[in-house]
C-alpha cells in the first residue's frame, strides 16, 4: 500500500482518551491510568475499561477493582482493546 503510515502508542491512547470524551459515559472512574466507565448497563462501549494506559503496580489488583465496580452495578466487566 502506497504511502501507509504507522500510528504510534501515543497516538492511539490520544486517538481513544478524544472518542471517550466524545461519548461519555454516566459515571467513570481512574483505576490506576485506566478509564473505568459505568452507565449502568446497555451499551458495552458505555460500561467497559478503556485501559490505555495503566500507571499501577499491581495490574491484577486493578482488574480486581474494576470488576468489583462493575458487579456493584450488576453487570459484566468489558475492557475495550484497541490494536
């Protein structure tokens, strides 16, 4: 393909932080460098993790936190992954 170009890290992780903005959800939360986003079911987009970028120590820990949130709303945990 004639002129592709690679889309770095901090594009992407800037790319997802703008679209989260643009369609917020209800409730979020920062777990750690990860966006934690409730809107108390429906939309997977709406009440899924946007984990772009993960400053913790413990990622297990806040995996932990995250499906802790979610099963206080009654709902399944999702995490959004971009490529």
């Amino acid at each position: 393909m004639r002129g592709e170009q690679t889309i770095t890290h901090d594009e992407v992780r800037c790319i997802e932080r703008a679209a989260a903005r643009a369609w917020p959800a209800r409730e979020t939360a920062d777990i750690d460098g990860w966006l934690w986003r409730g809107s108390g079911g429906g939309s997977r987009r709406a009440n899924s993790v946007l984990p772009v970028e993960f400053m913790g120590a413990d990622p297990e820990r806040a995996i932990d936190r995250v499906e802790a949130l979610y099963r206080a709303q009654g709902i399944r945990s999702y995490f959004q992954v971009s490529s």
